[in-house]
C-alpha cells in the first residue's frame, strides 16, 4: 500500500525546444552555476582587501580560466563516472562513453578534472595555484545548487523509501515514497556550503592560500557522506562495504585532503 507522499511536481526537463534543438534544464544548470560562480569570482579577485591587500590575479585571468574550468568539468566528469559508476557497461559499449546527452556524471571525477585544469592554467599564467583553487572553492556550491536542482526536475539521483511526511513517489522510482534527496544535496553541498565559504571569505580565509579550498573539501565530502544516507545507491552499484555508497567513499579522501589543505595553510605565514 503506497504511503501518504507529496506529489512529485511533473516539470518537463525540456525547458524549449527548436525543432531538433532542445534546451533542457539540466544544461542549463551547468551554464547558470559557470557563468554566475564566474561573475562571482570576478567580483572576489577584483577586491585587493579580501587577499589582504594585492589580489593574485586579474579579473581577465578568470575569462580563460572559465573555459580551462569548463573542459575539465566534462571532460572530468565524465571519465569518473565511466571508471567509478559503471565500468562494465561501457567497456560493453565504449561508443556510449561520448553520449553525454545519455546522462551520466560524476561530481568527483569532475572535480578532479576541474582540479588538473586550474592547476594546468595557474601554472601557464604563472598564477598562485592555492589562490586560484580558494576561488574556485567559494563560487563552486553555486553550481552545485543549481546541479541538485536540476537532478530534482528531471526526477533522477531520488531517494531511499521513506515514510517522512514530505516523502515523494518519483516517476521513474517505482510506487514508493521516497526522500527527495535531490534538494537535501542542494541545501547542504549548495546552499549551506555556499553561506560558509562566503562567511569564510569576509573572516579573511583568501588571505590565506589553500584555506578556502581546503574548507570546500571538507565541507563538500561531509555533506555528501550526510545526503548519501538519504540517497538510493546507483543501481548497478548498490551498497558496498560497511553499508556505504561509491559516494561516501569517494568523499572520506576529499574531506581529508581538505583538513590537510586547511593545516597547511594555517601553518604558513600570511603571505
């Protein structure tokens, strides 16, 4: 017998289409969070007295570093889904791998790839690396909010049965209600992370290289290892060691590269 649960809010993923040209919410989550974290990193890079009086870089430095940022995010993305999601299935059919349209990506991988880019153009432009990472660092949850969103409208990633009175039966998640785990991720990798990198910001962490980013780690691999305890497990997946998902293990390194990012940091002098 289905449970009481709240109606799953049916918003078509297709925001508008042109013939055969579609523009779907999902894409167009990627390009809001790039281009409002970009105007947002601007804004931090062109203010010296967050860095404690010279900014590393210049405002133009991150019109490039977009695009660097952009290809890694793919690029990233989609190869740690392929080795850590579903290895299997697209060495089965390695054409699927470029059918992006498919779906299939993962935050870690894209992170990494996100990771090897920035450090690639810091070291080309001759940028302080741990001052372009901290950037980074506090304008990404803006592009994880609107990800999570956009996981929600098109009733993907749901949640584990729940009874909780704001439980959902998604479309595409059988006649049970489940969590809409979706927006918990948004409100604690987005949202919440959001507000602390920036209260981060205005007690002086870009002072400090390598402390914003550290922090991002930290907070990013706790609130994934949280939302991963409300989230359904890849199917092809499913529970792995101790009970835990392929995302809460990919994110216990990430929390802990970020506490160590953060000792480093703190031991330093300011420059």
């Amino acid at each position: 017998m289905i449970q009481f649960a709240l109606p799953f809010p049916a918003i078509d993923p297709v925001l508008f289409a042109v013939g055969p040209f579609a523009v779907r919410w999902y894409a167009l989550a990627y390009i809001a969070g790039l281009l409002i974290g970009w105007q947002l990193a601007r804004y931090l890079v062109s203010r010296p007295a967050l860095w404690g009086g010279t900014s590393p870089m210049q405002p133009n430095d991150l019109d490039d570093a977009l695009f660097w940022a952009t290809f890694g995010v793919i690029l990233g993305g989609r190869t740690g889904y392929v080795l850590f999601y579903n290895l299997p299935f697209f060495l089965e059919h390695p054409d699927e791998i470029v059918k992006l349209w498919h779906g299939g990506m993962s935050f870690h991988g894209g992170l990494a790839g996100t990771l090897v880019a920035l450090v690639l153009f810091a070291r080309a432009r001759g940028i302080r690396v741990f001052s372009l990472l901290d950037v980074a660092g506090v304008v990404a949850p803006i592009g994880l909010l609107f990800g999570r969103l956009a996981n929600f409208i098109n009733g993907e990633l749901w949640g584990r049965p729940a009874d909780v009175p704001w439980a959902m039966v998604f479309p595409t998640g059988g006649d049970v209600p489940r969590h809409p785990s979706q927006l918990y991720e948004a409100g604690l990798e987005g949202l919440a992370l959001f507000i602390a990198m920036l209260i981060a910001v205005r007690m002086g962490a870009l002072k400090r290289p390598g402390l914003a980013a550290g922090l991002f780690g930290i907070g990013y691999g706790i609130g994934r290892i949280v939302g991963e305890f409300f989230r359904e497990p890849d199917p092809q997946l499913g529970f792995l060691m101790f009970g835990s998902t392929m995302g809460m293990l990919l994110s216990i390194p990430l929390v802990l590269a970020g506490a160590g990012l953060v000792i480093y940091a703190l031991r330093r002098p300011v420059p």
